[in-house]
C-alpha cells in the first residue's frame, strides 16, 4: 500500500515537474523542474527496486546534466532578461501530446503483457558495485570519463567567455 501511495505521489510530481519545465518563461526556473523531474523520476526507480538504475539516474541526470544545464545558464546568460523567454503554445504539439498520452493509456490497459509477470533475479547493489568500483572492474575506465567531462567542461567555461581587451603594456 505505501509503495502504491508513494508511486502515485512521485508520479504526480513527474507530471507537474514537466508541465511546469515546459510553461515557465525564465529558463533558470525550467533547468530546475527539470532536477525536480530527475529527482522524481529516480524515486519511482527506487520504489521498482532497481537501485542501482535510481542512483544512475541521480549521478547521470540530476548531478550531472541538470547541474550542467544550470552552470550553463548562469554563465553564458550576461544580463537576467536574457534568461526570460516567452512560453508560445503550439496547438498541434499539444493535440500531438493528447494522442501521445492516449496511446500510451490505451497500451496500458489493454496490453497482455501486463497480465503476466515474472519476478527477475537481480544482482545486488553491493555485488554489482564491488564488480564495477574494483581495481579488476571498471575504476579506471569510470575516472577517466570523469576528466574527460571536467576537462569538458571547463574548455566549455573557457571558450563561452569570449575575447578581453587586452591590458596596455606598462599602463595602470
């Protein structure tokens, strides 16, 4: 029963998170419903027991691509009207979303492979950490990807920073 209140909660939350992410005019604010959609959604993951999947999904989307969004807007924006965009409407992108959400509803209930349902075998978090985060597994590979995003990020940094005037020889 909690697990049920619960999803329902969350998935309330995913929703309102993208309906808000996609309405809101100042983009800061969007970047932020979209860590709010991340966090979500990684909650639900963990309520399906995929542990390990809800932790990818905070380290990948929350830390590191929502983080980036953020970091992102606040650099490259020079003045605060920069971040505010009108929110336009797109009657058939909404009438697209509508038919969207209908299949999806309808592939829900009638689908006949919700009727049957198999418990899988999963690894646990800790088997499955030891194999990644040993010297035998997949460290070195793992911080190697991590200096190649910060050094990533910070030529982004670098290159978004436009060219100075430079600073006359011998002048105050």
């Amino acid at each position: 029963m909690l697990s049920a209140v619960a999803f329902g909660v969350l998935s309330f939350a995913i929703i309102l998170g993208a309906i808000m992410m996609l309405n809101t005019e100042n983009l800061l604010h969007g970047a932020y419903w979209f860590l709010w959609v991340a966090l979500s959604t990684a909650g639900i993951i963990w309520f399906l027991g995929a542990e390990y999947v809800a932790i990818v999904q905070l380290l990948v989307y929350a830390g590191s691509a929502g983080v980036l969004l953020v970091f992102t807007l606040m650099v490259t924006a020079r003045t605060r009207n920069e971040l505010i965009k009108p929110v336009e409407g797109n009657i058939f992108a909404f009438l697209g979303a509508a038919a969207f959400l209908a299949l999806i509803i309808y592939a829900i209930l009638f689908s006949p492979a919700l009727t049957v349902f198999a418990e899988p075998e999963y690894p646990s978090l800790v088997a499955l950490g030891e194999a990644m985060f040993s010297l035998e597994g997949w460290v070195l590979p793992f911080e190697l990807v991590s200096l190649v995003l910060t050094v990533a990020l910070i030529g982004a940094v670098w290159w978004t920073r436009g060219s100075r005037p430079d600073k006359k020889k011998g002048g105050k």
